[in-house]
C-alpha cells in the first residue's frame, strides 16, 4: 500500500514538472503583455492594459483576428463534412485497401508543415487560389480533416450499430438514421474533433504566411510579421490572447471527451 502510494506520488510529480517545463515559456510573455513601455523587456518598467487595448481596437489586430475566425470556421466546418462520413466508411465499410486509405487520410498529420505549405503555394498558383481566402480555408480544412477523422472513429468503436438496423426497420432511410440516431450519439466526438480543427486552423502561420496576402492576414501571421518587423508588446497581448482562447477551446474539448467516455 505505501510502496503504491509513493508510485502514485511520484508519477504525479514528474507529471507536474514536466508540465511546468512545457507551459512556464508562456507566463513570460504576461507581463510583457503588461508593461507600460513600448519594448519587450524584463524586468516591465510599469503595468498598464494599453496593448491589450491596442490589439482590439487597432485595425490591423482587429481585421487579423477577423480573418482567423473566418477561415477557422469555414475551415471546420468543411473538415467535419468531409471527415464525419468518412469515419463512418473507414470503420464500418469492409473493402480492400482500407488502412492504406486511412494512412493516406491521415498524412499531414505527419508531414511537416512547411512542405504542405510550399505544395499548397505551387498547386494554388496554378488554380488561381493563392491569395485568396477559400485557398486558406481549403488548405486548412485538409490540415484539420484527419483530426476530425481521428476523433469521429473513436466515437465509432463505441458505437452500437443495432441501433441503425433498429432504425431502419421502423422505416427510416439512411440519412434519416444517420441525422436522428447516429449524428446524436457520436455528437461528443465530433465537436471535439471540430473544437481541435478550429484550434488548428486559429493558430497555423506557415501555410497563411505562403498562401495570404497583406489583406488576408491572419492573428498568427500578424504576430510573425511583428516579431521580424517591429518589436512591440502589442504582439505580447495578442500572444495572451491566443494562448487564453487556445486553452479554454482545449478544455472544452477535454470536457467533451469525458461526456463521451459516460
């Protein structure tokens, strides 16, 4: 019993300092984000919330953070309707090549970023995308999709199929059972999936830095091109923000998880 306790003790506190090591970079920039002066420096001169102020009312930060949240939607949205039936094909569909099909899905879960971003910027130039919005919002849905994927198939395994057959021999058709019996069960899966697609989406900077414009900007991008161009605590607060909105996305997903393992 003591030898068992000690064992849970020390699992956790190895858990809490390397927990520590991962997050403690991030309080730095607080009270950057807090100074009164106009340069990131430690120790802060004075505290004051006008760079908070700075990045919700310029109208740099302001179109930057509105730009993100309009691929992020569109970018989500588009991922859980191509990766919610998929899921639904992968793991109760029977034919051959399924898992090379899954791997393949699953690829830019495992290819860096920066080689996505430079085909992205070939394949675009070509199709007339690139600088466009949709071309954003596409290449983003397509980084996001095998997420959604991933989290709609756990969902899946859990899953009593009975009840599809239960429904189909009341007389519902397939969309039907699917919208009223299966959509319902699973919904927890989903919205984590598309809760993480979003975070994805908000907090990508190298393809938006290949695909995008001045005009098209995103949050992360903007926080880029103002660490390279003019250090301003400007970028510490819009930093907090994203780490803040980041972390209370993740917890609500967290929450979702634990609703779907009830």
């Amino acid at each position: 019993m003591i030898f068992e306790r000690l064992h849970r003790a020390t699992a956790w506190a190895i858990t809490a300092l390397v927990l520590l090591y991962l997050v403690a970079p991030l309080f730095v920039i607080v009270p950057m984000s807090l100074t009164s002066g106009t340069n990131l420096t430690l120790p802060v001169p004075g505290w004051s919330w006008r760079w908070f102020e700075v990045v919700l009312t310029d109208p740099r930060w302001t179109q930057s953070l509105l730009n993100s949240l309009h691929v992020g939607a569109g970018s989500t949205l588009l991922a859980v309707i191509l990766a919610t039936p998929a899921a639904v094909g992968l793991v109760w569909g029977s034919f051959p090549g399924r898992g090379v099909l899954t791997a393949l899905i699953a690829t830019p879960l495992v290819l860096p970023i920066v080689i996505i971003a430079v085909a992205s910027f070939g394949f675009y130039a070509t199709a007339g995308l690139l600088g466009t919005r949709l071309g954003l919002i596409l290449a983003h849905a397509g980084l996001a999709a095998p997420v959604v994927l991933t989290t709609v198939m756990a969902s899946l395994q859990s899953f009593d199929r009975s009840l599809m057959q239960a429904a189909a021999s009341l007389g519902a058709p397939p969309l039907t059972a699917f919208r009223r019996v299966l959509l319902p069960i699973i919904s927890p899966g989903v919205m984590a999936g598309a809760i993480i697609a979003f975070i994805i989406s908000f907090d990508e900077v190298v393809i938006a830095t290949y695909l995008t414009t001045a005009e098209q900007r995103t949050l992360p991008r903007m926080i880029f091109s103002g660490v390279r161009e003019s250090i301003s605590p400007a970028i510490a607060a819009a930093a907090v923000l994203l780490v803040l909105f980041s972390a209370a996305l993740l917890t609500l997903v967290a929450w979702l998880q634990r609703r779907n393992g009830r």
